[in-house]
C-alpha cells in the first residue's frame, strides 16, 4: 500500500472512530431522545388535529443469528435484539400491510413510524429472529422465495459462500461473458474479498447462464461435494410464524432478477410464488419484493407486471424513507448493519431528521438542542 493509500485508510478509520463516539455521547448524554421529543412535539403543534401521513421508514433485514461466520453476513442476535428494544420505546412500529392501509384509506401516519422486514425466508427468522420480535410484541414482514421453503436447497449466493469457505484451493480462474478473473483464495482474507466481488459479478449475469457459471465454479472449487446445512424455513414453520402475527409478501419463486429475464419467465415468477403463498398459508399476499431490490433491477415495465399480477405493493433496496406521494411499487429500505447501539440510534434518526430539519444536524450534534430542552 502507497502513502496515499494508507492515509486513505487512516482517515477512513478516523471518521469512523469519530461518527462512533459522537454517536455513543449523544446516545448515553440523552440528547437523541431530547431531540426526538422535541421534534414530535414541534411537528404535532405545526400539524394540529388533521391526520397527517408523516414520512415512515422500513428496515430491511436478510438473516439474524449467533454464528459469527463471516461468509454468511448477518446481524447478531445480541445486536438485533438491542435495536428491536430500542424501536419498541423510541418509534412507532407497524406493519408495512398496515402503514399502506392507513395510506389508502386517509388515516394518519404518525411522526418517527417503521416498518419491520426481512428478505428470502431463512430458518434463522424463526428460530432467532421471530422469539425475540415476539418479547417486544412488533410485527414484521417477511418477502419469501418460494421455491427455496420447505426443500433442503439453498439461494444461489450462499451455494457460492459455501464453496469459498470449505474449498481446499488456493486460486482459481472464473470466465464469464469472455472476460477471465483470476480469484485469490490464499487466507480467510482473501476469500472474503474475492467472495464479495464474484457475488456482484454474478448478479449482472442473465439467470440462464448464471445457473451453468455456477455448477461448475461450486463443483471445481468443492471437490468433495460437502452440502450446507439446511438454511431456509418449512412450510411448517413458516405457517406458526403467520399464525403468530408475521406478514407476509412474494420475493419471486427462484429469486431471479427481473429485468434479466423474458417477459414471460416475469409473470411467472410473480404469479406462481403469489399462488403457492396463497394456497400454503391459507392467506391473501398483495405485497412483493423485488429481488436485489436496486435501480437497475425493475423497471417501469417490471413495476406494471407486479401491478397486473394482483400485487398493491412493492419495496426496493434503495435508501431512505417513504411519505403519501411514494410510488407504492417503489417503497424504499434501509438496512441497519450498524453493529453497536448508539450508531444505529443516530444513524436512524439522522434519516428521519433530514426530512423535518428543525434545525441544522450540525447544531444538535454540538448539543444546542439538548442544552436548549434543559431549560
């Protein structure tokens, strides 16, 4: 590494370090929770008695468990279980199904609301996740991928992670689309970093050829032919989540990118997971997401086909938070990756700041606002 980029990554360190402890004063002085109040307070006086649909958030979670396995992000069951203390105190939490119903049907939305989601249907929501949403009594959404519940077969993306953990090789060579890839897989390391590159290298091929890149890379780098162990949820318990207060909404069948596929191959991905969650779980599904979830997976053609197929709804990847004139297939996520409280505390409330702005981020982060509330 030159000079340039060791300076580089000490000040990235610094910021980070600087960002954290801001964050843990303003949290542990109790400012976070000054401005919040103050903030709710001054919007409802602005406001008065007519309903007023405020701007809400959604969280976006994937997978939640203790494993500390750095080939299968996720959030610590310790972490998650802090951040749902934090939401059932600090925020409003709702059901998307719910904030959208209110929407529609010309109720309020109040100020600091959230939704609660996860993406593609693994166990580890039942068995971690689900317990610990029970003790706060929140509810969640949960997009399945419909044809992994219920089989012993795993996402695309962690067939690859499994290859890259338990391969003896030490390097290998990838081609796709006539371009070659020489993939370091020397120390842990460098197998994290490789990982991460394939992965996204992968997401932009057409899901045809995705499939055959993929069979022969996890048979060349896994020899013995070593299966990971069951990892998305049953029917069964997908049924005793719903029983006990889960929402649910389609993530296609094979968690395809839909702007990488026919037309057709769209309205059957859509409209069979539709139907297969329908008649399993014995309830309407009218909401979807789009799988990867960024710009350039759906579209305006993609966004009518989810429309046609009978959905109300969609959410996306993208960041930020959602008001009366979001385009409801079109929903924006954010995902708190954030390890440790105070960070996720702030982060948090920065996003919902920035639509208020009440004052200047700069002011309350000097802690004007919290000296000004103790007077």
């Amino acid at each position: 590494m030159g000079d340039e980029g060791f300076l580089t990554s000490v000040a990235g360190h610094m910021k980070t370090a600087v960002v954290r402890i801001v964050a843990s004063t303003l949290f542990h002085s109790g400012a976070l929770n000054a401005l919040q109040t103050r903030t709710r307070r001054n919007i409802i006086e602005k406001t008065g008695l007519v309903p007023q649909v405020f701007p809400f958030g959604v969280l976006l979670y994937h997978r939640v468990n203790s494993d500390a396995d750095p080939y299968f992000p996720r959030v610590s069951t310790e972490v998650f279980d802090a951040q749902m203390n934090y939401l059932a105190r600090h925020y409003r939490v709702l059901s998307l199904g719910e904030i959208l119903g209110r929407i529609e049907n010309g109720l309020e939305v109040q100020p600091y609301t959230i939704a609660i989601t996860f993406d593609d249907g693994y166990r580890d929501n039942f068995t971690y996740a689900h317990p610990i949403l029970k003790k706060y009594r929140l509810p969640a959404t949960l997009f399945v991928a419909t044809g992994h519940i219920g089989s012993d077969g795993t996402m695309w993306n962690d067939r690859v992670s499994w290859a890259f953990k338990h391969t003896g090789r030490k390097d290998f060579a990838l081609e796709i689309a006539n371009r070659r890839f020489v993939i370091s897989l020397r120390s842990t390391k460098d197998r994290i970093r490789s990982l991460s590159v394939v992965l996204e290298i992968l997401k932009a091929v057409p899901d045809s050829e995705k499939s055959r890149i993929l069979d022969s890379m996890v048979k060349e780098l896994n020899s013995e032919g070593a299966e990971p162990p069951r990892l998305m949820l049953s029917w069964g318990e997908l049924r005793q989540m719903v029983e006990e207060g889960w929402e649910i909404g389609s993530h296609t069948v094979n968690h395809v990118i839909l702007t990488r596929v026919q037309a057709s191959v769209v309205n059957d991905e859509l409209r069979k997971s539709k139907e297969t969650l329908q008649k399993e779980l014995q309830c309407p599904i009218s909401l979807f997401a789009y799988p990867n979830g960024k710009q350039p997976d759906f579209d305006l053609s993609i966004k009518d086909l989810v429309r046609e197929a009978g959905y109300k709804a969609a959410v996306t990847t993208l960041d930020g938070l959602n008001d009366r004139s979001t385009d409801p297939f079109e929903i924006r996520r954010r995902s708190p990756w954030e390890p440790d409280l105070p960070c996720f505390a702030t982060r948090l409330l920065h996003v919902y700041w920035k639509r208020t702005k009440q004052t200047s981020w700069s002011d309350f982060c000097q802690g004007r606002w919290f000296y000004e509330t103790q007077t």
